[in-house]
C-alpha cells in the first residue's frame, strides 16, 4: 500500500483494446455476419492466392454459422447431415487452412474453433468464453500482451506461445430465466 504521504497511486489508464467481436445480441441478424464472412474469405484468400474450395467454405460457413465454439468432430457431423462426408484428418487440414488465412481462432480450453471477429487482419485475439453456452467474444489488445512478453521476459522465461482464455458466463446466460 502506498504511504499516505506520496498519494495514491494513479488508476490504470482503461484498456486500449478493442472488441473484435463482443456477444451477440438476441435479435442479431446472423445471416448478415455468414455472408461478410465469406465475402472478406473470398478478398483474403484472392490477396494472398488462396482457394477457398467448396469445403473450405462449406467448413467457414459452419464455424461462422454461430458465435460459439465448435469441435472438428461437431463440424464433421454438420457436414454429413448437409450430405457431405469427410475424414476427420481433412476438416483438420481445412481448419488449418482457415487458422493460417486469419479466418478463424482455436480456443485451446475448449479444444474448438470460432470465427474471426477481422479475417485477415493481423491480430493475436484475448477471448471471453461463456462457460455455458460456448459464445465467444473477442479482444484485440496487443498491450497486455506486450506487458504478459515483457514480464516472461524479465523471469527470464521463454514464452512460445500466449493465449489468452477467460472463462464466464455472458450477460445472456446470467439472466433470470
């Protein structure tokens, strides 16, 4: 605690974050979001000389389908009630694909994947999950994670990789039913 002769110490200057994708509300219209999706798809993979092949769209448009977080295994069984079949190891690979053009996220705690809140744009994401009904939100705040680097960094810790998973429930979900 400061002493009270120094003052106290200055609040935090608000995040400088911003949201990417914040939770949806109940009279979204997700169509909308589905079809931006696919269009800046088709202007990020035609920028980079990319196909976005009819399962890769197909896959896109089931992850973006919703603003929760889905499994390959989910995906696969959306596929095949579509009357598309695949192996497990090619919605991987099209996942990666999705994962490498900026289109998509991996949640690491939920071992699923959510739709990018800036397909294309170079961002390391912050996530906010609801425990219960999986909707994710996501923050760009490259300043946390500046600050999460630099204090690794003075531990003399070799950080790999940051990902950053906050886990609760949405205002939806905490509403009385």
């Amino acid at each position: 605690m400061a002493d009270a002769k120094q003052g106290s110490r200055k609040a935090d200057p608000p995040s400088s974050g911003r949201v990417v994708a914040g939770f949806p509300a109940p009279q979204h219209a997700h169509d909308h979001c589905v079809a931006d999706a696919l269009a800046a798809a088709d202007r990020v993979c035609a920028a980079r000389g990319a196909r976005l092949t009819a399962l890769r769209r197909t896959v896109l448009e089931i992850i973006w389908s919703r603003h929760a977080a889905i499994g390959a295994y989910d995906i696969l069984d959306l596929l095949r009630e579509r009357g598309r079949s695949a192996a497990p190891v090619t919605i991987y690979r099209t996942i990666e694909f999705l994962l490498g053009m900026g289109l998509v996220h991996r949640i690491e705690s939920l071992n699923a994947f959510i739709d990018c809140g800036a397909p294309g744009e170079p961002h390391r994401g912050q996530f906010l999950i609801c425990s219960r009904c999986r909707t994710v939100a996501e923050i760009a705040d490259e300043g946390s994670l500046a600050r999460l680097e630099a204090d690794a960094k003075r531990l003399d810790f070799a950080a790999e990789r940051i990902t950053v998973e906050v886990l609760g429930l949405c205002a939806a979900c905490r509403a009385p039913a």
